[in-house]
C-alpha cells in the first residue's frame, strides 16, 4: 500500500511513525502533509534505509551526489565517499554513476548506504546504447522504463526522472537561444533523442506507466529540471518556467495516484532571484517539496563553488525549498574526493540549518543556543561536542594550543568572555 494512500485513509505506518519521531512533530500532522503531498517520505518499500521526510516544516535535508565517471570508476572509493556523505550528516545520497559496471556500483551503494538512495536511470539506458554501438539516440521507450524498474528493483528511492522536457518546451530553447544552452546530462540526452527521433519525449508520453512502475515500490519521482540554468543569465527563462509548467501538471497526475513526488529545481541564479524561485515553484507546484542544486549565485568561482553555492542554498531554504543538493569545491572541475565530499556535506548543513533557524523550524535554534551557553561558560568539551563537525574544530583548536587550556589563541589573555565572567563575579551577577 502506497504511503500517501495510507496517510490519507487515516492509518500510520511504520514509515510515519519513524520520520515524526525523527522531526519531533506530531504523526498525525505529519500525515497530512504527506495525504496532500506537501511532504514526501523518502523510502523504497523494498530496503531497510533509514526512512527520510522532505518538505513543509520539517528540517532541510542535505543530499550528496556520488558516482563514477568514464574517465575514473572505483567502486572501492565510491563506498568509502557513501561512508563519508553519511559520517559528516548527508541525509541521501545519489549514485550517478556513468563508468564502469553501473549495475554493481549502484547495487553495492544502496547496501553500504543506511539513507535512501536516488539515482537518474537514463544515464544508464542511454550509456548502454551507446556502448553496444547504437547510440544514445536509438534508446527505445521500453529500455527507458525498464531501466526506472531496474533501479526501484535494486532498492532505490527516489528516481530523477526529466518528464517536463517535451518537444513543446525543447522549442523554447531554439526560439531563445540560451548563454550556457542546457547543462542537465539527462535533459540533454532527451533533448537528442527528440530532435533525432521527432518523437515525444517518452517519460512524458508514457507518465502513467511510469507512475505504475513507482508505485509498486512506494517510491519517490524526482521530477528533474532537465533545462534548469546553468549560467546566470539563464535564470527564470521561458524554457525553464515552461518546463516547470508541464511538470505542475505531472505533480497533479501523480497525487491522483497516491504516488509522491518532488521537484527539482535550478541551477545557477543571481542572489535577488533566488526567493522568486521557489515562489514560483511552490505556486505552480501546489506546493510540492523542492529539492534544489546549489543555487549557484555566481558562475565565476570555480575551486569555491560549495561557498557560493551554500549562499544560495541558504536563502534559498530560507524562503522555502526543502531538500538541497550540495555542491563540493570540486564542481565544474573533476569528480570529488572523499574529503571534497566531507566539505560539501558539512558546508552544505551549515546552509540548511541556518535557513531552517530563520524558517523556525522546531529545534534548530535551541542546538545554537546550548553552544552559545558553552562558550560563554568556556567550557571547551561541550563545544566540542556540539559543534557541526567535531573533529575540523578539534583539529583547529589543537593546531594552535592557547598558553590558558580555558581561552584560545585568538585572544588569548584578552578574551572577552573570560574578562566579562571576571566583571559579572565582582558585580554579583
């Protein structure tokens, strides 16, 4: 039984009861939000991950994207950076793996991984046309969806599916030609297979097995932004608002099924368009849960792009959006490493807490207000223990050991904490 028809006939599942107990809130609002599809539980019916809720008042999830390439697969490493995404808090993890045996890879992910998994199937689908020499354009609708089944077969989810790049939408980037064109690798696969083909997309033509096929897995469709910016300048087109178009059309389809989804959203976005884009999300979307990539507000900054874009995600949270996907320093550059993979999680966190501090979320501020009580007491542990990421501050503080063990190095003698506990003794306080 689908999670969303549960909700809705009133009856609590394992599933609620574990992300209500995780979020602190009631199982029975939670429900709700679930029943109208302003949350989504994020959980193939057929693994043990750790259930995760993303959307309306619920904490702001971190995923961090993974997977081998065609020019480095090791799966050994690739596991080591699924331990490493979790260690440092990621709540999902996507295998987006384009080299090497796929298959294995993602299957031995979404056993070592204790979060749900997502993956994109039709990178797989149209890399296997293309290496027994047909090419990426001769994929058949049928190999598309099987290979959706596949991946919900071997426990994914949620699917990254890019159902909104019709032939209808396509046409808007030929009319408006765009500075950067389309980055997303799914969409620009789609996008050749239909100009090729002169077909209709098939993710779109055939959204109703596709549902079929999620359903029987309680999984989550990831309605991907196939022509989602890549440059500032391609923010909020007409290409990416027609496409977000069709897909609050596909979010309305699937409710009516009691299948869940979300949304995906840009991209690259200048910082005084980043709250617009969630507005528009959410209005157009009947409020879908957002899961966003960065944004990017700058295009200039590779080596520091997890920096700008955690600005981004953090305003972008702030105004709404509920699952960020993180960006690590090594973006436009080259696959991440294990420690590129810690920095964009921990990085990535920093974002979503703030933003959920600012939203209000149940919790988020009282985490900020135990470490300021240490720190005003120096009490040097208890920092340690609740700060974000426990062993970089250790590493730090023991990097430069203050002459006093109850200051730092910063101000040593002159610390103002120390100085102000002396005054608030004298005075009684």
């Amino acid at each position: 039984m689908l999670v969303m028809k549960e909700a809705r006939d009133g009856r609590t599942t394992p599933e609620l009861e574990a992300v209500a107990r995780e979020e602190g809130i009631d199982v029975a609002l939670l429900a709700e939000q679930v029943a109208n599809g302003r949350v989504a539980i994020m959980k193939n019916a057929n693994n043990d991950h750790r259930p995760v809720g993303v959307g309306e008042g619920l904490r702001t999830k971190v995923n961090a994207n993974l997977g081998t390439s065609s020019d480095a697969s090791d799966i050994e490493e690739e596991l080591l950076k699924v331990d490493a995404a979790i260690e440092a808090g990621a709540d999902a993890v996507m295998d987006l793996s384009t080299g090497g045996d796929i298959d294995h890879i993602r299957r031995a992910v979404v056993e070592r991984s204790t979060v749900p998994v997502g993956s994109v199937p039709i990178y797989q689908a149209a890399i296997e046309a293309r290496r027994d020499g047909r090419g990426m354009v001769n994929m058949t609708s049928d190999e598309i969806l099987d290979g959706v089944r596949k991946h919900l077969d071997d426990g994914i989810d949620f699917v990254t599916v890019h159902c909104g790049v019709t032939r209808e939408v396509a046409g808007h980037c030929r009319r408006t030609p765009r500075l950067a064109d389309v980055v997303s690798r799914g969409g620009s696969f789609l996008m050749e297979w239909m100009s090729y083909n002169e077909k209709e997309n098939p993710l779109y033509e055939r959204y109703d097995e596709l549902m079929d096929i999620v359903g029987e897995y309680d999984a989550t469709i990831s309605l991907g932004d196939g022509l989602r910016p890549g440059a500032l300048a391609d923010a909020n087109d007409a290409a990416q608002i027609a496409e977000l178009t069709v897909i609050s059309e596909l979010v309305t389809r699937a409710r009516e099924r009691g299948v869940q989804t979300i949304v995906e959203g840009p991209g690259h976005v200048p910082l005084d368009l980043v709250a617009s884009s969630v507005e528009l999300e959410k209005s157009l979307c009947h409020g879908a849960p957002f899961y966003v990539l960065g944004p990017l507000v700058t295009d200039v900054a590779p080596g520091y792009d997890h920096i700008g874009a955690a600005i981004g995600g953090a305003v972008i949270a702030m105004s709404g959006a509920d699952f960020l996907c993180y960006v690590t320093p090594a973006e436009h550059l080259r696959l991440p490493t294990i420690e590129d993979v810690k920095e964009g999680v921990y990085t990535f966190r920093v974002a979503a807490h703030a933003a959920d501090i600012a939203k209000g979320v149940p919790g988020a501020r009282d985490w900020d207000d135990r470490f300021s009580a240490a720190r005003r007491a120096l009490d040097w542990d208890t920092m340690m223990e609740l700060c974000l990421n426990p062993e970089k501050a250790k590493t730090f503080r023991d990097a430069a050991p203050p002459s006093d063990g109850r200051l730092c190095s910063m101000c040593g003698e002159y610390c103002a904490v120390h100085k102000m506990s002396g005054v608030r003794e004298r005075e009684g306080k």
